[in-house]
C-alpha cells in the first residue's frame, strides 16, 4: 500500500477515527494488509501498532487469527473481513484472537470502505466476549 500521504482519503480519514475512538479498531487496505491499529486494539492484542507496523495478511492471519476454539485458522469464507472486501458490505462474526496469554474469544464486524473511486479497504472494530465462547 502507499505511504500514509498518498492513500485514498477514505483511509485517512478512517485512520484519525480510529485514533480518537475507545473501541478497539484495525484498518485494512483492499489487500487485507493492516494499515493501522488504534491503541484499544493494541492494549488487546499486546502489541502497539508503532511496534507492529503495516502487516501483510498471511502474517497477521497466522499470528493473531482468527482461529477456532481449538487454535486452528478459520476458512477465510465468510469472515468479517473477507465479507467486507470481497462482498462490499459489513461482515459481523464471533471467533478466537491469540494474545500473550492465549486464546480469548471476540466479536467482530467489518465495514467496507468504499469512496468515489471504489472500494479502499475495510475497518473492523472488535471487543472480547466475557462467559462466552464461540463454537
């Protein structure tokens, strides 16, 4: 993806969003790359997105999932993320995260980001399910 001054606006704009809200956010380019993570998703994932940097998705998917309740990778179909930038429209679903200390199930939606120009990428905000577990 370009450098930050040369994105699409819809991707800047999503950026100083992210940076301002309290709900943990990560926002991809059309590749699935992550562009940007605020410092809600960071305290999550144990990691901030200044230590991190731009993440390529095989790495992210493979690192921090999403996986099942048994730490497998989840098929790509239907996820969120994939429902987002494949289908160009929002994508909601429950899954399992890894951070330091493990697995923990979260809820996710995805919302394409789409300008004049088309689709630009795709902001997935998430929070952690307390007592539940998805299948």
């Amino acid at each position: 993806m370009a450098e930050p001054e040369d994105q699409p606006l819809e991707l800047i704009l999503a950026r100083n969003l992210l940076a301002i809200i309290s709900l943990a956010a990560i926002l991809v380019d059309v590749d699935g790359t992550i562009v940007f993570y605020n410092d809600a998703a960071g305290e999550i994932l144990g990691r901030r997105f200044e230590e991190m940097g731009r993440i390529p998705a095989e790495r992210w998917t493979a690192e921090l999932g999403p996986f099942d309740k048994h730490g497998e990778r989840l098929p790509q179909e239907g996820l969120p993320l994939n429902v987002a930038l494949r289908q160009g429209r929002p994508g909601y679903g429950r899954f399992y995260t890894s951070v330091d200390a493990g697995l923990i199930p979260v809820e996710a939606t995805a919302l394409p980001l789409i300008g004049p120009a088309g689709l630009h990428g795709a902001l997935v905000v998430f929070w952690p399910l307390e007592g539940e577990y998805p299948a």
